[in-house]
C-alpha cells in the first residue's frame, strides 16, 4: 500500500484530513472538503477550548470529524503567565466535519463512510487512493534552514536544565528548539510526501485547514479511547537505525539496557499514569510493556503502554483537561516544567508538540503526537519544525545535542531540493 496521490485535490480544496498507517494492522482515514468547522487562535487566556470542541463534535451526531489541537490550547486552562509569541500563526486548535470521509487498510478496498459516495468528491478522492503516488520524487522549493540556537546556545539551556534538576524545581524536562525555512504554498503536500518517504511513521497525518497545514511524521499516539478505554503510550528514549541488521540489534541492546533512557521513560509513564488516574474509574490504571523497544524507518524508540477504564462521566473536556499536553513533551513535575519551558525556549510552541486525529460518531478518538511534523503557513510561505528531548540528571549535553540532530534528519530532508 502506498501514499495516496492528493496532489491535486490538496491545490483545489481548503480541507484536506489524511490519516494514513500502512502497517498491516493500520487504518487510513481521508477526509474532503468541509461542511462545518472551528479555529481558534491567538489570545487562549479564558478561551473554554476543549469545551468548545466538546460541543461542535456532539452537535452533529453520528458525523467523523478531524483536526488538531495545539500545545498552547493550555494556556485556555492553566493559569500561569505567558507573554512569547506564536510566531507562525497557525490556528491553535482547528477542527472540522468534512464532506466526505473514506476509510481503508492494507489490502482492502476504500469504502466512503460519510457523505455521498456517488458524489464527484468521493469519487475523487477513490480514484486518489487506488491510483496512488508513484514515488516520492519530488522537487521542493525550500530556503535554508536555519535553527533556533547553535550549540553552544543549546549547551547553555542544558545547564539552566541541569541546575532546576539539582534545586528540585524538576525532575526532567523537554527542552525543545525550532528550525525555520520557507516554502510556496503549493509545496506542502510534496513536502508531506517527502517526509513520508524517509519516516514511514505508524501516525503519519497530512491536515490542510486553509492555508494552515500540518505535515506530520509522528511515531507518537498521545490518546485513544475505544469505548470505555482509554489508552496513551509516551514515547521516551530514541536511538537511530544501524546500518546492518547487527548493529541494529546492538543498539536496541543498549536502549533496552540504557540506565538514563529507562529513567525517563518510568518517570513519563508515572506522570501518564497520574494523568490518567482523574478520569479513570478507581483501579483500573495499569502500565502495560514497560520501555517496550519498537523500531520505525529512522530510529528505535522506548516505549510504554498505560490505559485506564473511563470513569462513565467523563466527558471530551474531562479527558483533555485531565492529560494535556502530554507528559512526553513537558516533563515532569508537569506544571514547573512547562513554566520553565516557557522561559527556556523563548517561544510559544504552537501547534508542535499538540496533537492530531479524528473523533468518530462514537466519541471514539485517536490522537498522535505532533513530533518529527513540519508546520506549513502558505500564505507568508514561513515553515518551521521543532525538535528536542527530555533531560534528567543522567543526561549528557553531547548526546541531547545529537539526538536532536538524528530527529531532524527526516524534516531536513523534506525540504531538501535534491
């Protein structure tokens, strides 16, 4: 199975939702086009985010609807001081019904499950599924890349990072950084292919909502709820590929046996646990493959499964208000680490390190995390991705630095002209 060809039904339509997991087991979801929708963007401070997007996905049953939700939706909720700017002006949280929503897998047939499947869109959108991309071949016109800090900048946060580990202000933090470039509006679906091609990621999205876009590569599920459970797997813990199946094999020994990656991952699964545990009903929180190593195109990462059973109130809101952002990309304590990544970074985040997915006429949902995922503003052309890592006691400045170089290599090459 391959990439859908959307090239062309990217440049006519203003929404575009793709979902797509070629694994054997995944599931691909594509939306077209846009009945009805909501952005909200700018000033959060007494914005009731989740309980709007609580309300727009109820109002009309039984309907699929797809969007993202940005990490700074916090600041709609959490009550602490932020005065960084959203310097690309995406929507923080962008959520839609489309016209026509078509599912398929591995080895099946696509099958419209919303909207008329006899209209001109759905056909359409068919016809891109089975026809597919022929390859990822693609000439993107992009500028340089420039990151945010060099390294003796990102040394230099390290440190501030280590010394809030040793005062007791945190036990680990993600300290993130951005990279920036420019595109033209037309690039971002070949943009989103490219990427594809290098990360083959089991969340990997293509979400068009205007001239917002969000390219993503993600290896991360943040949240899925199938009925009364509710399930997270936090990702902590990264090492690249080797270039033989035996140095593959090595270094999945040591990620398995590192002493610091094992530390992270346990600290995050508690926090996921903790988070989880508001919503749950009491009990039924469990950790399921503690630091479980999966492998994906680029590297191998740690991995751990904590899910609950829902308590039977808790609603949309509820469970959003309860775990985000997710505790992979803060840190732990939750709240001093994201006041102290607010200093540190200097930047709001944006929609980096949100989330992404679908709600189902259930009240189903599936939501990834928006890591190793470029962020497309087509109309001033700007671009940006962010990458980073989370520290604790045991982590080396070094290493960090280099990790965040191997989860850049992908983005990078997305946007290379070859």
């Amino acid at each position: 199975m391959k990439l859908p060809n959307l090239k062309s039904l990217a440049s006519k339509l203003s929404h575009v939702a793709l979902l797509f997991d070629e694994s054997e087991d995944g599931l691909c979801i594509l939306g077209l086009g846009c009945k009805r929708s909501i952005e909200i963007g700018g000033s959060l401070e007494g914005v009731q985010a989740f309980e709007t997007l609580e309300k727009f996905t109820s109002a009309e049953k039984g309907k699929w609807t797809f969007g993202w939700m940005g990490y700074d939706l916090k600041n709609s909720f959490i009550n602490f001081k932020n005065e960084n700017l959203n310097t690309l002006g995406l929507p923080d949280l962008a959520w839609w019904e489309p016209e026509v929503v078509i599912r398929w897998n591995s080895g099946g047939r696509p099958e419209v499950i919303q909207g008329n499947p006899d209209s001109e869109l759905a056909l359409k959108g068919v016809s891109a599924i089975e026809s597919q991309a022929d390859e990822y071949e693609v000439k993107v016109e992009a500028g340089q890349v420039v990151w945010a800090w060099d390294k003796q900048e990102y040394v230099e946060k390290f440190s501030v990072v280590r010394d809030l580990i040793q005062t007791g202000d945190v036990y680990e933090l993600n300290l993130c950084q951005t990279l920036k470039t420019t595109a033209p509006a037309k690039a971002s679906w070949d943009i989103f292919s490219k990427l594809y091609s290098k990360t083959k990621a089991p969340f990997s999205a293509y979400m068009q909502c205007g001239s917002s876009r969000v390219l993503s590569g993600s290896p991360e599920r943040f949240l899925k709820r199938k009925g009364s459970k509710l399930i997270s797997q936090p990702i902590k813990g990264t090492t690249a590929r080797g270039a033989t199946p035996e140095e593959d094999a090595r270094l999945i020994d040591e990620l398995r046996n590192s002493e610091k990656e094992r530390a992270e991952n346990i600290m995050i699964t508690d926090l996921v646990r903790n988070d989880l545990s508001r919503v749950a009903q009491r009990g039924t929180v469990e950790v399921v493959d503690l630091c479980g190593i999966h492998t994906f195109e680029t590297v191998h990462q740690m991995i751990t499964e904590v899910n609950c059973e829902l308590d039977p109130e808790a609603e949309l809101s509820d469970i959003l208000k309860a775990t985000f952002p997710m505790g992979s990309m803060t840190g732990a304590p939750k709240l001093s680490a994201m006041q102290n990544i607010e200093a540190l970074e200097e930047k709001n985040r944006g929609i980096y390190s949100g989330s992404v997915g679908y709600i189902s006429p259930e009240g189903d949902f599936d939501l990834s995390v928006l890591i190793r995922s470029l962020f497309h503003n087509a109309e001033t052309e700007e671009l940006e991705a962010s990458v980073g890592g989370a520290i604790t006691f045991l982590s080396n400045a070094e290493d960090e630095y280099n990790e965040c170089r191997l989860k850049a290599d992908a983005l990078m090459k997305a946007v290379e002209s070859d």
